[in-house]
C-alpha cells in the first residue's frame, strides 16, 4: 500500500495537486492579511474574503466539470496552461487588493463602508480562485475512480504545509509578494515538465505554452524586484506628502512607519535640518500615532484616571498602545508610585523606546511583554499584587479582538486584580465614525455589561468618554475632583477641564450620563460566550442601525425579531429544508449532492466559529490565521485517508466531532495557553470528521462527478459562512452553533455515506 501510494504520490496528477495546494494557502495567507489590514482588523473581512475564495473556486471546478469531455481529450495542454497561469492570477490578486483602494482614493483611517468592503473581499478572489478550482477539477476529473479521496488528501495536505510554513516561517521573514513570487516558479517549471515527459501534446501547442509559462516566470521574477516600491507607491497614494519608511508585523497585526518626506524650496538647509520631520504610525491601517507627541493632550485622561481611586502612592497597571502618550502622562504624576505598562510585542517596545514615546529608565516603570489577558489569567491574586488602578486604553470592541477587553468574564478577571477600593477606567471613544444610535448601542451595552461587575460607574461627557468602575469612590463630578486634585497633587490648581477635546458643564456632564444609564436597560450583555459588540458594529457599517436603542427604526426592529426568535426560525427553516431534501434527493447522485452541501456547511460553519473563538479569547488570530487553516486542511486530508484504510476509527472520529460543544467551556475558562492547544486539536478533529465523509462520497459517485461533489462542497461552505455570521451568532452566540453543527453529523456516525 505504501509503494502504491508514493507511486501515485510522484505521479502528475497527485504532484501539481500538491504544489497547487501549498501555492494556493500561502496565497490565501498573503491576501487576507492584506485586505484585513485595508479594513482595519474587521473579522467580516475574513468572513467575505474566505466565502468568495470558496465560492470562485467552486465555479472553477464546477466550470472543469461541466467541460470535462472536452478537457479529458486535451488533459495534459490544460494542466500545463493552467500552471502557467495560475502565478500570473495570484500575483493579479495580490495586487488588486494593494493597490486598487488607494488608487480609487480610499484611506485606512478613514470609515469606509460596506460596498467597498464587500466590492473587495469578494473581487480580490476571484482571478486566483478560478484557476485554483479549475486545476482540482481537472486533475480530479482525469484521475481513476479509486484514488478520487486521494486526490482530495494530497490537495489537503498541500494546503496544510503552506499554512504552517508560512505562520512558522514566511510570515515574519519575508515579504508578502516575494512568498508568492519565489514559490510560483515551481508550478510553471512544473508544467513545462509534463510538456516533454511522455507528452501527447502536439509541438505548436508546445511552443505556445512554454512561451505562457516563460512569460509567466519573467513576471514573478519582475514582482521580486518592486515588492518594497509597490507598498512606497501604495502609501504615497494613501498619506500624500509621506514616504513609506518599514512595517512590522505581530502576532496581532501589522504597523506601518511613514516619515515625513524632505521639504523642498528656499528653506535654508539649516532651518530644514534643525526641522523635526513628523512620523506616522499605522495599527492595523489605522492611526495610532503622529510623531513628536505632545504629552499634555493625554493628561485629561491621566488625572481623571489618579484620582478615581483617593488615595496616593498608586500601584498602576496600564494596558494600552505602546505608541500611547498616556504612559509618559502617568510617570509625571506625583500621586502614582508604580506603573507596570503591559504591550504584546517586543519589536514595537524598543521602537518605541528608540522613538522616545517610552521613557528609558524611569524607576516607576515596569515593562511587562504578554498579552493582558493572558497576564491577569496567570498573575498571582495576592494582597501585595493587588492594584490600586488598572487603565484600559486603545481597545476597540469592533473587532472580536478588541471584544475580548470588553466582556463579562475580562471585567471579573479585572476585579480580581484591584484592592477592596480599586478602580478600573477604560475609554468608550472609536474614531472609526460611530454616530447616533450606533454610540447609544455600544456604551448602552458596556455599561451594562460592567455593572455586572462593578457596583459603581462614573462617566465623563464627550466624544471621548472616560468609564470609571469600582465598589466605591468613583466620580467624574468636577468639584470633587478638585478637591481630590487639591489634597493628592498640590501642583495642579483645579481639575483641567478645559484641555478636554469638548468643554462640557457639569449640567451637560450629568444629563449625558444619565442618558446612557437610562438606555443601558435596553441593552445586551457582552459575554465570551456571545459576543455582541462587533456585530453592532457589522449592523452599523451596513447601514441598517437606524433610530434611537430605546426607539429603534423598522428595520432595526425587524432584525431585533429575527434574533429574539432565532429558535423558532432555525427549526421553521430546518422543516423545510428536510421537507425538500426528502422530495429531491432520491436518487444516489442528488442524495450525494446534498451531502456534500451538508458537509461543507459543517466543515467551514466548524471551522469559522473555532476561529472566531480563538480570536475572542486570544486576539492572535493575525499571526496564526495560515496555521489554523493550514491545520483545519490537514485534518480533512487525514480524515479523507483514515476512511478508505481504517473504517473503524473513522467512526471514532464522527463520534468525536459530535462531541465539540461539550468542550466550549473548557476553551472559554481555560488560560490562554491551553486554550490555544485545544482550538487547535478541535480544529483538526472537526476537519478530520469532513474529509472522512467527503472520501465516501466521491468513492461512491462516479468519477465524473467528483468534481462537482466538490463544487458542491464548496458552496456549501459558503452558505455557512454566511449563515453563521450573519444570523446564529449575532442571534443565539457560539453555544448554539456549535450545537447546530453537531447535529449536522449526526447522519453519518452509524451510517456515513449512506
């Protein structure tokens, strides 16, 4: 069986399915960084962009199908042209995602809505989608009926080693358009092989191709040598009067240094040089910083941070940007003993030391490398641990990875860290444009979600609000924080109310304040479990949050209703597509169909809820994005070996797959470390399960229809991308769709295939 296997292995079909597969993830890798950047970190961006990625590449398979006596006669000169063209489609891709938002003008600090976005994640797919469906369907379709799973694996397990080589390997070493450039050599090389290895292929046809896949690899090799000055252009575009300086990227996005270009004209050279050229900083293609700083615009929220807690000589724990001048505001402050400053990323700690935003040697800074979750999940909870202040700046719950410092269980972790009189202050601000009912539902819901926590809230007015939350103490009342002000820091002569970004009065202060406590009673709770922020935020950048929270508009009504009875829909829903299954699938092929479409569901509904959830408790999913597909790919490979060798495991692992929910509570209040561990394992059990019952399926079609299984399989993973984002988790959270997935295997663990 081995020697059959790796004689099959080195065959043509199995090899450019396997160099196809690793091509086509570490492009997928490449191109969802590049559009989850251009979107600001948004989760939806991945959601459209892997849809539309699957759906171009069913219609390329389903379009090899439907064309397949055709190509059947002509295989070898399709699967050489194909290889030609499928760098030449990549690399268009790639640079339709760079480059074609600034051309049109679009910035990635400015609110962008949701036809550019889904104009985008949808398009960017699509030349390279195509040619990589059409390329299985082909190679699937000329393959002997018996190695139709074999097909499948090999394509699998080249996807999995492209993921991990890229996470462990490519991500932070090399430049997104040379991983493209340097591995899409091969598959044109490949493809001038099959030409003169025992080809059937006539001469001139030959010749015309070996001039594609010349012209294909003069391409690549041009990509390699303007990869820096694609992104130069890109930025001059984006940031005019700045040059493109370096990135970096992290585990949990990318930043992006611009500089100031030379001023030019009759300046003395003198009075240029002495000029400070200003540096913009980019998080994720948003603005988190211009250099030099003023310090004195972050002591607003520095001072009313001090005082919440009465008392002095503070113990601080800071949780912001390492960009942030609010760090270089607290050192000044002569209330505050102690900070320790908490950052994720050791590269951006020492350039920002370079940059002089950290102060180097300060006695009462302590820097601490670790994500804040994680920290306060390990950290030790006793007395002389405990913080008197514990400030959360520069999150946004937009994103799930900014959700996940705005929950239930993240605002208990906190208590537990802060003494019996203890104060937790973050910020309700976004520059991202929220206005009108969008602002009311997102301080509504963390408000709301905070009381569950911390008995007393004391809000300051503004765009930029200040939350402080604790058992006692609390105020954002300007007499008190005078009075405070005067008996702990003696230097300042009152509360500087005036350096706010909006002067408000004390009347304007309470009035807005007991707005948002008066719509908090409407709101949602923020919970791991059921995250509700980001799609408020999904609800807003679509145009339909309209109206007040306590009076929302029709259509905010009608969305509200479909998610009060989630239940009653899905089952309603359920009947009727049973109901329809029953009446077409009668016959072996559309019962085939069916399950596939089924199948597919349950793999990519698995596979986005399992990501969504790392994201959620981890916010890393930037960084290993390419492994956990890569992992999730590799489990259907092994699934789709295990069932045609080992019959009994391979109900051990439907069995199993139909047991993930029981795990979700283990992933939700597990630490970070073993949370990551488990997803992964999850991952590929759960992919495992779809690639044992897509090999029956193909091993019971005929040949001729593996390919449209496939095609099948694929729209089905659409549909659930979809279907899941968009109604089970805004309506019912991640416990119920992962119940709805279970039950999804439930038909094939005694009878699967059947």
């Amino acid at each position: 069986m081995g020697e059959g296997f790796l004689r099959r292995f080195f065959s043509k079909i199995y090899l450019v399915l396997f160099f196809q597969g690793i091509y086509s993830q570490l492009l997928q890798a490449v191109l969802l960084r590049e559009l989850i950047i251009r979107f600001s970190g948004m989760e939806l961006t991945l959601v459209i962009a892997l849809g539309a990625a699957m759906a171009w590449t069913a219609a390329g398979c389903a379009l090899c199908a439907f064309f397949r006596n055709f190509i059947e006669k002509h295989f070898e000169a399709f699967a050489s042209f194909f290889c030609a063209l499928s760098p030449l489609l990549a690399i268009a891709s790639f640079l339709f995602a760079v480059l074609f938002p600034p051309l049109l003008g679009g910035r990635p600090d400015t609110p962008f809505g949701a036809n550019e976005l889904i104009f985008f994640c949808i398009l960017a797919p699509l030349p390279f989608g195509i040619i990589n469906g059409a390329i299985y369907g082909l190679l699937s379709t000329a393959s002997s009926r018996e190695n139709a799973g074999g097909c499948y694996a090999v394509d699998a397990l080249g996807d999995m080693l492209g993921g991990l080589v890229f996470s462990f390997l490519l991500a932070g070493l090399a430049k997104p358009l040379a991983v493209i450039s340097i591995y899409g050599m091969t598959l044109p090389l490949i493809g001038i092989s099959m030409l003169f290895f025992k080809s059937r292929v006539k001469i001139p046809v030959r010749i015309g191709l070996c001039f594609l896949a010349l012209l294909s690899l003069s391409a690549v090799f041009l990509c390699l040598k303007f990869d820096k000055k694609i992104f130069q252009y890109k930025w001059e575009k984006i940031l005019k009067g700045f040059e493109y300086e370096k990135s970096i990227e992290t585990p949990y996005g990318r930043v992006d240094f611009l500089k100031e270009a030379e001023k030019t004209g009759n300046t003395s050279s003198v009075s240029r040089k002495n000029e400070e050229r200003r540096t913009v900083i980019y998080i994720d293609g948003k603005v988190a910083a211009t250099l030099p700083q003023e310090p004195e615009l972050a002591y607003p929220a520095a001072v009313f941070a001090a005082m919440q807690p009465e008392r002095a000589n503070l113990k601080v724990l800071l949780i912001s940007s390492p960009f942030s001048n609010l760090l270089k505001a607290l050192s000044r402050l002569t209330v505050i003993s102690k900070i320790d400053f908490l950052s994720l990323d050791r590269e951006l700690i020492d350039t920002s030391e370079k940059l002089g935003i950290i102060p180097r040697n300060e006695k009462k800074i302590d820097i601490i490398r670790a994500d804040p979750r994680a920290y306060l999940e390990e950290r030790s909870r006793k007395d002389n641990e405990l913080y008197d202040l514990i400030i959360l700046m520069d999150a946004e719950p937009d994103t799930l990875s900014g959700n996940r410092f705005f929950t239930e269980e993240f605002f208990n972790l906190v208590s537990t860290h802060l003494k019996a009189y203890g104060v937790f202050v973050t910020c309700m601000s976004s520059s991202r444009g929220y206005s009108g009912a969008a602002t009311n539902v997102f301080n509504a819901s963390i408000i709301k979600t905070l009381r569950k926590v911390f008995p007393k809230i004391a809000i300051t007015p503004g765009e930029n609000k200040l939350i402080a939350a604790g058992s006692s103490n609390v105020t954002a009342v300007f007499t008190k924080l005078d009075a405070r002000i005067g008996k702990y820091m003696k230097a300042f002569k009152e509360f500087p109310q005036g350096m706010m970004s909006v002067i408000f009065s004390q009347s304007e202060q309470m009035s807005e304040s007991q707005e948002i406590e008066k719509s908090a009673e409407y709101a949602e709770e923020n919970r791991d479990s059921r995250p509700v922020l980001p799609f408020y935020y999904l609800r807003y950048k679509a145009g339909i949050l309209s109206g007040d929270i306590q009076n929302p508009g029709a259509i905010t009504k009608f969305i509200e209703w479909c998610f009060n009875k989630w239940l009653f829909i899905l089952i309603w829903a359920l009947s009727l597509y049973i109901l329809v299954r029953f009446i077409l699938a009668r016959n072996i092929v559309r019962y085939l169909s069916f399950a596939s479409f089924e199948n597919g569901l349950y793999a990519m509904g698995l596979e986005l809820l399992l990501l969504f959830i790392y994201q959620n408790r981890c916010g890393a999913l930037y960084g290993d994005l390419a492994a956990a597909i890569g992992i999730f790919i590799g489990g259907t490979a092994l699934g789709a070996w295990v069932s045609r060798e080992y019959i009994n495991l391979k109900k051990t692992i439907m069995i199993m797959s139909f047991l993930i929910p029981l795990l979700l509570p283990f992933i939700v209040y597990t630490p970070q470390l073993y949370t990551r561990i488990l997803i992964f394992i999850l991952l590929f059990l759960g992919a495992s399960s779809a690639g044992c019952a897509y090999s029956d399926f193909a091993d019971r079609s005929t040949v001729k229809k593996s390919a449209e299984l496939w095609a099948w399989e694929m729209a089905g993973g659409t549909f659930g991308v979809l279907f899941f984002v968009f109604f089970m988790l805004p309506a019912a959270g991640f416990i119920p769709s992962l119940v709805l997935l279970s039950l999804l295997r439930f038909p094939f663990i005694f009878k699967p295939g059947n």
